[in-house]
C-alpha cells in the first residue's frame, strides 16, 4: 500500500473502507455537485489496473464510490489505487 495520502477541499474528508475482496468504497464529505467526474487507476507498477465496478451515487451531503475494483488480467486483486472525484 502507497503512503496513504487522502485530500478533500472541504473540511468533511474522505473515508476509505475495504468492502470486499478487490474492492473499495470511498466516501468523500461534503462535496457533492450536480456536473461531476470520478477517475480511477491503478498505483504502482504492474500489469494491474482499476475502474468503478458500479457508478457513483450522492450519499447525504457526500458522495459514495462504491466497487473500485482492480484487476491482473481478468482476476479481481487486492492493489492501490487513485481515486478523484471532482464536481463544480
């Protein structure tokens, strides 16, 4: 696992949970926006590489991302990843 570093511009900040096997859920505060973005990628080196498994959705004031999911090959992996979600 990198360092972990986690930023949000507002002052609710992010919460990062392991929901299964591969997978990810992040919750970032306070920062849900109606034109939204999340990119996702795999960290390191490596064949390996992540995307969203399911879309993200507002969860109250924040925004849930759940299934980052990453992957070697066709396998589903437990690996690090990037995430950023950006709204106006």
């Amino acid at each position: 696992m990198p360092y972990p570093v986690s930023y949000n511009s507002r002052s609710a900040g992010v919460q990062l949970s392991r929901y299964a096997v591969a997978r990810k859920q992040v919750i970032f505060g306070d920062v849900s926006g109606y034109r939204d973005n999340v990119q996702v990628t795999a960290f390191g080196y490596g064949p390996e590489f992540c995307n969203l498994f399911a879309p993200w959705e507002p969860y109250s004031t924040s925004v849930r991302i759940r299934y980052v999911t990453c992957y070697n090959g066709a396998v589903q992996v437990d690996h690090p990843a990037m995430i950023t979600y950006m709204a106006r």
